[in-house]
C-alpha cells in the first residue's frame, strides 16, 4: 500500500501520479496520486500535527508540486522526511 494512515503518521510510497501502472503486462500497485494524498490529509485534524514520511522515485512533477502545497497549506505542523529519496 502506498498510502498508509497512522495516528500523527503519514506514509507515502511509490510514484507519485499513479496507484497502479502496467509495466511489461505487469500491475503494480504502487504509488499515489494528489486525490489520495487529499483523502489520507481528511483522516487527521487540520490544527494536528502530523510526521510525513516519502520514499518515491518520481512520477509527474504536476502531482509532485500539488501534493506539496497540499501539505503546506496545513494549518498544523507538518514535519516531512524524506527516505531515499522523493523526486517529483
């Protein structure tokens, strides 16, 4: 699951625009659009603060850029970290 909710947690995985793509006949289901990015963001307060944790090696930079704001736009603290690496 490339979207995972827990108390005061958020959990992003994946490429970012994307919840599944096919790859050589292949579905994987790995990734995260701006819309479920939204919907995770409605599981907590807006005033509570939340750790977010990303690991994506990319996807559209549109999605990347939206998502962002969207974290930003919180009226709680936000605190971002970075595993890896988050490319878009």
């Amino acid at each position: 699951m490339a979207v995972i909710v827990q108390p005061g947690r958020l959990t992003l995985t994946g490429y970012v625009g994307e919840s599944t793509i096919v790859f050589d006949g292949v579905t994987w289901f790995d990734g995260f659009t701006h819309g479920e990015v939204l919907a995770a963001l409605g599981e907590f307060e807006d005033d509570e603060a939340i750790v977010v944790h990303i690991n994506s090696g990319g996807g559209y930079a549109t999605e990347g850029a939206a998502i962002r704001s969207a974290l930003a736009e919180r009226a709680g603290q936000t605190d971002v970290f970075v595993e890896g690496i988050a490319a878009s």
